[in-house]
C-alpha cells in the first residue's frame, strides 16, 4: 500500500536522507525494527518516499524518476498508518460498541440481540456501501471517460495534487446541458494565468465542448474553477433579420447574444480580414458585408486568384472581377495609383484651406491572400522589365493601402484559411478588424494578436469572434445563402444607389501604370543586370535579410558571389543571375 521493495521508479535516494520523517538513527540499524516502525507509521517499506508527504500533511508534488506515482502516497502519514493498522479494529468496532451496551444496560443473552445484533450495526455501512456502489456503476463511463482524463490533466497543468478535485456534471459533455455548471478545486496557491488557459482548454478537449467557459475563485481556504456556458448567440440568422438590420456605412455582421453586431469603419478599423477553415462560413459573410456596401452606391474590386470564389460578383457590371495574374497586378498597381491621387487632392484642398472632398467609396476584395502575393511576386518575376525594382511593385501598393486607405475611402475585405496573422504585403502586418471561426485556441491567437484570450464559442458553422481592443465578442454570423438565393443577394445589393462603376474609372485613368525603368547595370557589361545586396534582401523569395547576405559574402568567400561594381552610394554591385544561383546551393544544403 505504502511501497513496495521492486519499485523502480522510486527516487535514487537514501530513505534517512528524504523520508517523510526519517526514523531514530539507532531503529535504522535494523531492518526488522526499521520494518515494523515503517509499516506502524505508514511509512514506504522501502524507505524512499514517493512524494514531499510528511506524518501530519498531503503531498503536493512526486518525487519519483517519472514525476508520477500513485494517488495514496499524497496522502499524509497518519492516514496511510490508519489505513493499515486501524482497519482490523474498524472491523470489530460494531460488535464491540453492541457487546458493550448489552452490558451498560444489563441484558444478557437475549437471542435476537446476541445473534443480531452486530450485523444490525453495519446495516448503515451496507447501506452506504450499496449506495456508492450503484452509483459507481451509473457514473463508471462518465468518470472513466471524462473525470478521470480532467483529473490528471489538472494534475499536470497545476503540477500539484493538493486539493485538486473535479466535480463535473454529465450534462456538460458536448454542451447537452447549457445551464449545467461544474467546479474543479484548485490547490491553495496562486495559480498562473498561462496555467488557467491551458485548464480550461483541456476541459473543452475533453468534454467536446468550446462553448465552455470559466468562472475562478481564488479567494478563501479553498479556491476552484466554475466551469459554465455563457450565453449563446442564435443558432441562424435568417434573411428578415439581416434586412432589418443592414447599414451601408456600418455593415451588420450578424448577432452575438446581446444583440446585432456592426463593424464600424471608424472606431473598430478600415479593414477587416475572417480567417477560417473550409465550410466556416467566410464566403458567406464577405459576401453580404460587399453587398451592403454596394447597396450604398460603393464600388468593388474582387482579386481572386481562385477564380470562381463570388460568381455572384462577376454577373455586375459594375464590379471589376480580377482573375489572371497580369490582371490583378496592373488592378493593384491602378489601386495605388488612385490612392494617391486621392491624396494630392485631400493635400491641395487643405492648402487652400478648402474642406477635404469626399471621395467615392472602394472595397476591394481579396481572396486568399498568400496565393494572390505567390501569384504577383511570380508574375513580376517573369515579367519584370530591365532595371526595374527587383520587388513587385504591386507588393508595395498592398502595404500602402492598409497603412493610407482609412483616409480616403478604399476599405480592405480579406479572407484567409491559413491560421496566421493577416498580412497583404511581404512583411507588413495587416492591421484589420479581425474575425475568426472555428479556430482553436492556439489560431486564434495567432489571428487576434497574442493578448487576445479566444472567447467561448461552438465550432458550429457561421459562428464567428472578435476581439477589439483585448475584448472578444462572438456572433452568429449572416447567412444569405450563395447556393440556392444568389439572385436575391444581387437585387438587394443593386437596388440602392446606383453604383460606381470601377471598371470605367481604370479605363479613365490618365497615368501610366508602369513607369519608365533606368536600368542599373555595371559599365563593364550592359547585357547583365546587376543588383545590391539591400536589393536583393528585399526580395520576398530571398530568406535572409541583409545583415545576414552581409555576414555569408563575409564567411562564404569562395562560393559567395564576386562583386562586379559599384552602384549608387558605392554599394557593391553583383550580377543578379550569380546571386540566385548562390541561394539555390545554400537551399540544396537545407540551410
């Protein structure tokens, strides 16, 4: 019970040096005697203690090879002694307290109580017996299945045993019951918050439930969790709801379980990227967010390398679709370009102390951000002209239109499977009013910023969170159904003010969209191009920055390519062509 002499997870230690409470010196001389003292006092018969248990107090933490041992061992000494010792007399002490009483009370050899007697007396313990055994029997699946699992992962979250009990009802699996609380007791000391997070989402793993949220009582002898389920939005929005409640300048969302929920371009952000696995329901609500916004007269711009993502967009023909790659570059590329010429004209009417104009509203869609940048960094590659920056120029223009599009008017809608932070440029965080759907904790972090703490939420379809400024919402999201009522999106979408038509204001465009490139080439030879290393680092191809380029032509001097000029600033000029084959060998070797 208390040890064993073949215990070879027991700690490498001498028993006298780290027991519990070491016996006299002259009882250790002895193994017969040492024996006899440990089995009286519930000591390890083996003479290495399993845990930091003394005689009068719990363990708190093992102290085996493994770090695991069994859960009697955390007991204190006393009880275990108890346990082995006193047992025998337990037994006798119903027949004892009856034989005593018959005495007291001075009856003797009455049949019914000589022969009855002592089994009347342990009725009560077989009924409490009978009792707990029947309900071992009903709970035998949900503690094995469910309590058993919690109990040891909170074991080795807390890495501790001290007063860690688990209380969870049955209702709670799979959220059958959502008024159904649970507690799981906590040992005494502070727990940290890193600790509660990952508790909590061992609770929701194990019991099928991401609803799940979490109550903490640290106050008191006794501190615990109160798991619970806090109110849930709607399970569906349908159509006469998402009418009643869209907004032009504020689009409608959907509902969270205190109401409609709006993204407001002001105070929230002037973009908003929905990260999302496959059937989380982010087509969907893109696609009544642009709706709204084009009822109000706004123009769309859709860059969708997968070609078909909203056919509902392409039946407009006001909306400039964007699906081959030369296509979505110059689109891009024009993008910027209005950008700013919306600038210089916000510049001059403010010198002239005019009030700024008010310019027509864009949206551009994109789809699939990594294959859109994957799809303009190749192009410009096999397109780029002579001389020309070596980094896509498109490139640049995302990341000014995050960083400038809050001020005039062009507003980014951006949709993402992949769980990581947004961003539209090559090294630019894409800083949007983020939503999120069925992602687990771990994602969400990664889409919402590390401080953001993922809010209770099912992984049903269309049930989306948010957070803005550290405080996270979650919304059921609108659902205008693209399969089956594609017609009815469009008429609501082109039943308002008449929209701008894109398509015509690119055409319109009266400045080149490629300007004239100087080539930069070295004076011994105009055939090869020949770039710097800050240019070459640039590259969204290229993995290393250019301290590191710097460090690797220092150390890597026989393979590093030579240098064939000097260009501007006296930068050390190198042929393109030898560079890329450098990187090539570097990236054969799995650097």
């Amino acid at each position: 019970m208390t040890g064993t002499f073949l215990d070879v997870d027991a700690p490498d230690t001498a028993w006298r040096g780290t027991s519990e409470d070491p016996i006299p010196v002259l009882l250790g001389r002895y193994s017969k005697t040492a024996f006899a003292y440990r089995f009286l006092t519930g000591r390890p018969l083996d003479g290495h203690a399993r845990t930091n248990a003394t005689f009068w107090h719990a363990g708190t933490h093992a102290l085996t090879l493994s770090g695991h041992t069994a859960a009697h061992n955390y007991w204190p000494g006393w009880k275990r002694g108890l346990l082995m010792t006193r047992l025998p007399g337990f037994v006798l002490a119903p027949w004892t307290l009856v034989a005593a009483g018959t005495d007291y009370v001075g009856l003797h050899d009455p049949w019914w109580l000589d022969a009855w007697a002592p089994g009347l007396a342990w009725l009560p313990l077989l009924g409490y017996g009978s009792h707990r055994g029947v309900r071992y029997v009903q709970t035998y699946r949900h503690e094995k299945q469910y309590l058993r699992p919690i109990r040891q992962a909170a074991w080795a979250v807390l890495r501790t045993r001290d007063g860690v009990y688990v209380d969870i009802p049955r209702g709670m699996v799979h959220g059958k019951d959502l008024a159904a609380t649970g507690r799981i007791g906590l040992p005494a000391a502070q727990v940290a918050d890193g600790d509660r997070d990952r508790l909590l989402d061992a609770v929701r793993e194990r019991l099928g439930h991401e609803a799940l949220d979490a109550r903490w009582n640290m106050e008191g002898a006794k501190p615990y969790m109160e798991l619970w389920t806090p109110p849930q939005p709607p399970g569906q929005v349908d159509w006469h709801t998402m009418l009643q409640h869209a907004d032009t300048e504020r689009p409608y969302l959907g509902h969270s379980a205190a109401g409609a929920v709006h993204w407001d371009l002001g105070d929230d952000s002037p973009h908003i990227g929905i990260g999302g696995g496959a059937g989380s329901g982010k087509s969907e609500l893109m696609a009544w967010i642009v709706a709204q916004f084009m009822r109000g007269g706004c123009g769309t711009v859709l860059l969708d390398p997968k070609y078909v993502s909203h056919g509902w967009l392409a039946r407009i023909p006001e909306v400039l679709y964007c699906r081959e790659p030369q296509m979505i570059h110059d689109t891009v590329v024009w993008l910027d370009m209005e950008l700013r010429r919306r600038g210089a004209a916000a510049a001059a009417a403010a010198d002239a102390g005019e009030p700024e104009p008010e310019f027509d509203r864009i949206v551009v869609v994109l789809e699939e951000r990594n294959s859109l940048q994957t799809i303009i960094r190749d192009h410009w590659i096999a397109t780029r002209p002579k001389g020309a920056p070596l980094r896509a120029p498109a490139l640049a223009a995302l990341d000014r239109l995050a960083s400038m599009g809050r001020s005039f008017r062009i507003n980014v809608i951006l949709a993402a499977q992949e769980v990581t932070r947004a961003e539209i440029g090559s090294r630019n965080n894409f800083g949007a009013f983020a939503l999120a759907g069925r992602l687990p904790v771990g994602a969400w972090r990664l889409v919402m910023g590390p401080s953001a703490k993922k809010p209770a939420m099912s992984a049903k379809p269309g049930r989306f969170g948010y957070a803005v400024a550290g405080t996270a919402t979650v919304f059921q999201a609108a659902y205008p159904d693209l399969r089956e009522q594609a017609e009815r999106l469009i008429a609501f979408a082109t039943s308002g003010v008449p929209l701008l038509d894109v398509k015509m204001m690119m055409q319109q465009f009266d400045t080149p969209i490629f300007p004239r490139w100087e080539p930069a080439t070295s004076p011994e030879d105009d055939t090869e191009e020949y770039v710097s290393l800050r240019d070459f680092a640039e590259l969204d191809e290229v993995p290393y920055s250019l301290a590191a380029l710097r460090l690797h032509s220092q150390r890597d001097g026989r393979t590093f390519p030579d240098v064939m000029g000097t260009g501007a600033q006296n930068a050390k000029l190198y042929r393109l062509a030898d560079l890329y084959e450098w990187l090539a060998t570097k990236q054969g070797d799995g650097e």
